[in-house]
C-alpha cells in the first residue's frame, strides 16, 4: 500500500510539472496599421524587423483586448507588446503614435 502511495504521488509530481505553460517571450514593436476587424480581435500590421524573431513583414495579430483596436485607423502607426509563447502570438499594451493623414477630398470642378 504503501508503495502505491509513492507511485501516485510521483504521478501527481509529474502531472503537475507537465501542465506547466511554456515560458512566454515579449517583443517591442514599432508598426503601421494596413487593417482592423474589432469583432474577430484581429489587426494586420506592416512592421518592421523584429530582432530575434523575424524579419519585417506585414501580418496579422490578435489582440488582447479589442478595444485597444477600436479606434485604429490604416495608416495608424503604433507600438505594442508582442507576446509569443510556444504555439500562440497576440498584441498587448498598444500605443497610437501617430495618426494617419486624412485623405484629401477632391474639389468639385467648375466649369464655365
């Protein structure tokens, strides 16, 4: 009986270290906004090279809270926390830097 008591103890240890989440790892970056989509917590950016990790590219991301997105616009530039784990990425602490420029509306013509 007592063994048992070893064996299941051992068990549970080894369960236990095993649900462990792998360590994550937090990237800074400096990006433009190309597109948002609020429902589905997602944001495309254009960024740059992110050292260490991957070279410059425009890519989708989650977010972690879509209300840091909600005000974003194309052409937005921001920074954010990429947090990267083992099989998950997601944006966090997202910084409008600056805005995007307002499209020019085209005047009327006239003609005489």
């Amino acid at each position: 009986m007592r063994r048992f008591l070893f064996v299941l103890l051992g068990m549970v240890v080894m369960m236990i270290g095993g649900c462990q989440t792998a360590p994550v790892k937090h990237y800074a970056i400096q990006a433009e906004v190309i597109s948002v989509d609020v429902p589905k917590k997602m944001v495309t950016v254009k960024h740059g090279e992110i050292p260490g990790l991957m070279p410059a590219m425009t890519m989708n991301y989650l977010v972690a809270d879509e209300k840091q997105i909600e005000a974003l616009k194309p052409g937005d530039k921001i920074s954010a926390d990429l947090v990267v784990g083992e099989n998950v990425g997601h944006l966090e602490k997202i910084v409008l830097g600056e805005k995007a420029a307002p499209t020019p509306v085209p005047k009327a013509s006239t003609t005489e």
